[in-house]
C-alpha cells in the first residue's frame, strides 16, 4: 500500500476535500491530486490542484503525467445548485464521466476506482423492499432525470470494468448525507420554516452522517471491492419523527398540491426540493449495508437517528 497515488475528481467540494484532507494524514499515501474548477474550502497542504473542467477532453493530457493509481470519482451532482441549469447537471454527471474513464483509459497505472454515486437509483418506491440490496437497482423503473443520469454513470463503470478487469471499480450508492455546517438537500429541507410532506404518508427514510460518508470513501480507498456497495447509517426513521426531532411544523399537503406548493416555494426564496427527493419523501428508502461492513471493513459510527440528533444540537446547524 505505500506510495499509493490518488486523483479526486470534485475537491473542491465539501466531501472531496475533506477526503484530501484525511489523505494528507496517511503516510502511505505518497501523492494526492485534486481536480475541480473550485478551490476547495478545506485547508490541503500536500495537495495537488488541477484547475479544469471534468467534461473537457484535454483532461486527459492531465491526468496522464500525474501516474496515479488510485481514482476517486467524486463529482456527481445530486440537484442543480444555484445558477445551475439540469442540462447543465446532466452534462457535468454524463458527459464528464465519460471524460473522465477516457481519460483513465490512457493511464496505465492505475488499479483502483471509486466512485461516490448514488442509493438514488433504486428509487423510493410504494411496493419497494423493506432493505434494497446491492443486486436490486434494476427491481423498477428509473423514472427521474437523476436516476437515468445515475443509470447511465454506472452502465459506464461497469464497461470500465470489464474491460480493464486489473482494476477495481468500487460503487459507492450513498443515501442523502447530513451533518453541521453542510449544505445538503435534506437540511435544506429540515430548516424550511414549516416541512411540508404527503398527507396520509409517514415513510421511513434512511440518512448518513458527513463524517462516516467521508471516512467510508477513504476506507474505500484502502480496501476497495468490485461492484456497488450501500453506504448509509443503520437503522430507519420515520419522516413525522425526523422532522419532530428538527423542532419544525409539518404542512401536510394532499399528493396533487405537492409540486405546486413546493414549486412556489422556490419564489419566496425557500428551498427547492427535486423530483427524487418529493418521492422520497412520500414512499421512503431504505438500502442493506452488510457488504460496507463485511467486505469494505467499514462500521458506520452513527446510526441515521444519531446522525439527526448530532446535526439538530450542532451549533453550526443554522448556517445548513
């Protein structure tokens, strides 16, 4: 393991650079390198930055010298941001996936891939198991933009992989991660002055606190396995209770009103929630994680309950 070599796709996000972070403290991690059009907000002092865009084909001219052996795919975009058109969205998760493998292609060094993807392609789902296990993204239909965008990156991978089988491809399919001070679709959510949701429904949902999310990507790194992997904290809860435990007040709205509600929402300045997160929030999701912890070796450290809790008595919670 010493001398290993990795390239982040994405550092200049909260999860990529705090990745570079904790790489930087491991003394059998001889390089790191950090590709994004940001700069990261996490302090790197043995970083190296690479100021490009993933969708552009000279990436490759890039990435060639850097000899890395290890690949972290971190720049998947879960819901357009601010200023971020979803054509733009499909863009940076298709077509600069497509860029990157390319670009991977021509290094003959490398041996190991991971990518920080999404549990969102399996969906949330009426009739849905009450656990999703690794072999069942293809149990229903993709029916949002996201999912198909999430489709088409693993379809890729999983060519990557059979066609270059000396590397390990590892798929991380994350659930919607929480934690103090980051921005995410469901704190977003928690912080709305009033939560709405689903009358009649009250499903089970399923978080992953930002530091284990983080911690499993580098444990990945170390001791990465072939083929997706479910990363989320253990255990369920129920939205009511969720959204009890964020000191907020449900508006209960029956299914037709959801999207219109929630769409003029966005014009008084609250948040905007996606296609896949408005059905989340009416079915619920929750996946197995038995492979991250028998076959990654990592234990989450909070359960999703836990996760809540520590994000509700942050002080950094109003700045979500």
């Amino acid at each position: 393991m010493a001398g290993r070599r990795v390239l982040i796709t994405g550092v200049g996000s909260f999860f990529g650079g705090e990745l570079a972070r904790r790489l930087e403290r491991d003394d059998e991690v001889e390089h790191i390198v950090g590709l994004d059009t940001r700069r990261p907000g996490a302090r790197l002092e043995r970083t190296e930055l690479i100021h490009a865009d993933i969708r552009d084909p000279k990436i490759a001219g890039l990435i060639a010298p850097t000899r890395v052996d290890t690949v972290v795919h971190n720049q998947i975009v879960r819901q357009p941001g601010p200023g971020m058109s979803p054509r733009t969205m499909h863009d940076i998760n298709v077509i600069g996936s497509l860029q990157l493998l390319a670009a991977c292609e021509k290094v003959d060094s490398i041996r190991t891939f991971v990518v920080r993807g999404s549990a969102g392609i399996y969906g949330a789902e009426p009739h849905a198991p009450q656990f999703f296990t690794e072999d069942m993204a293809r149990l229903f239909p993709l029916r949002t933009r996201f999912q198909r965008d999430a489709g088409e990156i693993e379809n890729y991978f999983e060519t990557f992989a059979r066609r270059h089988p000396g590397v390990t491809c590892t798929m991380l399919r994350y659930q919607p991660a929480i934690g103090a001070g980051v921005d995410t679709q469901i704190s977003r959510y928690l912080t709305m002055p009033v939560v709405p949701t689903h009358l009649g429904f009250d499903p089970r949902l399923q978080v992953v606190h930002t530091s284990d999310a983080v911690d499993a990507l580098a444990v990945a790194v170390r001791n990465p396995v072939r083929g997706p992997v479910n990363v989320a904290g253990p255990g369920t809860i129920g939205l009511t209770r969720m959204v009890r435990l964020a000191g907020r007040t449900t508006l209960p709205l029956v299914g037709p009103f959801f999207g219109p509600v929630t769409s003029a929402a966005k014009r008084v300045g609250l948040p905007v929630l996606s296609e896949d997160f408005g059905r989340l929030l009416r079915h619920g999701r929750a996946v197995d994680i038995r492979r991250l912890e028998e076959e990654v070796g990592f234990s989450p450290r909070f359960t999703t309950e836990m996760a809540l809790e520590d994000w509700v008595q942050a002080p950094a919670r109003a700045a979500a």
